[in-house]
C-alpha cells in the first residue's frame, strides 16, 4: 500500500539565527543557554510555521495530511501546532524520539570555530572519519541516526498504513529519512547534503514504501515565498 510521508523542518529556531550569527563573527560559542531540546522558534520561525499551515489549508482533501508525527523538541512541536492551527487539521501529534535532532554530545554549543580550538584532537577524528560514521563523545554519527529512523519508518508505516503522513522534524533527520527510505548510497547523500541545507519550514514529499520510495519534492518552499514569509537557510550545527 503506498504512503506518502510529507516532511517538514522546523520553522526557524533562535538557535538557528544564534549560530548562524556565531559562525559568520569567527565565535568560538554559540551563546544559546536553553537545552538544545528547549530552543524555541524565532518570530520569523513561527510566521515561517502559520504560512505553512496556510498551504497546507488549501490543499483537496485527497493531499492532505491525515495523520501527524513530530519531533519531541520545542521548535519542532511548535512548527507543528502552529501549522496544524492555522490549516484546522484536527491531528494529534505522535510525539516520537527517533525524531530528535542529532546530538552533538561534547559539541554541542560550540560553533565550528570553536570545536577547531577547543578541541582540535575531535575536529582531526571528525575530518578523518567523516561525516556519515564522526561520533562526538557524548553525541551520535549520521549513522546512528539512520539506525533510529530505520526503524522509525518500518513503525509508522505499519501504524499509518498507507496514509499520508505529515513528519515534522530536523535537517540531518530529512537528509537521512531520504537516505533510508530512497536507498540512497553514503556517496550520493554527501555529495548533496553538500550542496546545500535543507531550508526551514521546507516540504519534502516521499511516496511509497515499505521498501522503495521516491522523492516527489524536495525542500520546496513555494509556501512561504508566495505567503511573503522569509525563506530562511541555516545549516545543522556541526555539519560543517
């Protein structure tokens, strides 16, 4: 039965603008004091989430989202209800883990910069391993989240049976749904992941499964331009 798996990243986070700014300044810190769990969207993330429900609002019944599951992480449940709100989608949020945003472990909080000074023994390992197996102590590999989210996909596409699913989550995690669902090889995700980011409030539709899908959009973000929302493109801290 095909499914159809409509992923979104969160809205843009104050975490989001702080290590973009941190990055851009040559700062070795961040200088975000929440848990990463906690940080909530910026004011232009939360527009970013309502012109997001707007589209999803104007969808035929026959595309729209009929059942939601989210990240357990402030920025990501907010997206979600915000956006949910705004279509009025009675969907109750399945608050699932496996959706986290990669931990960074001993990393995180710091921005690029600061992982070369402070601990450059880590930035040589992470350099020679590269990114898809590079475990911060304390933190996972994209390989450990490919792990989580392949079983993640084999529960929801058992639950939903065949529904369209909204999944609203992270940029590593979207990257890496693709690459388990897609069957994509470590070569064919690094040469795009980098090329770019995955934009917030993007939409990324998969179709098919259990075993084979196929990507019908990626990180589209017509909603947000035509809604005059800000299309805002911030890469995952520590995926330099």
């Amino acid at each position: 039965m095909t499914s159809t798996l409509v992923l979104v990243r969160h809205g843009e986070s104050e975490g989001n603008v702080a290590a973009t700014r941190a990055e851009r300044a040559g700062a070795e810190s961040v200088g975000i004091t929440t848990r990463d769990a906690d940080t909530p969207l910026s004011a232009t993330g939360e527009e970013q989430a309502r012109a997001l429900g707007a589209h999803l609002a104007t969808l035929p019944a026959d595309q729209a989202p009929q059942a939601l599951w989210c990240s357990p992480y402030v920025r990501a449940r907010r997206t979600a209800e915000l956006a949910v709100e705004k279509a009025g989608l009675d969907l109750r949020p399945v608050v699932d883990e496996r959706l986290r945003d990669r931990e960074l472990g001993i990393l995180d909080g710091w921005t690029s910069h600061g992982v070369d000074a402070r601990f450059p023994q880590e930035a040589a390992r992470r350099d020679h391993l590269g990114k898809m197996y590079y475990r911060p102590p304390g933190g996972e590999s994209w390989a450990d989240v490919a792990l989580r989210l392949r079983s993640l996909v084999g529960d929801l596409t058992r639950r939903e049976q065949g529904r369209r699913v909204l999944v609203v989550c992270h940029d590593a995690v979207i990257w890496l749904l693709r690459y388990v669902c897609e069957g994509l090889t470590e070569d064919e995700l690094m040469a795009q992941v980098a090329e770019r980011s995955v934009r917030n409030a993007s939409l990324t539709v998969l179709t098919g499964g259990p075993d084979r899908w196929t990507a019908e959009q990626f990180d589209e973000v017509a909603h947000l331009a035509g809604r005059d929302s800000a299309v805002t493109e911030h890469p995952g801290q520590g995926d330099d």
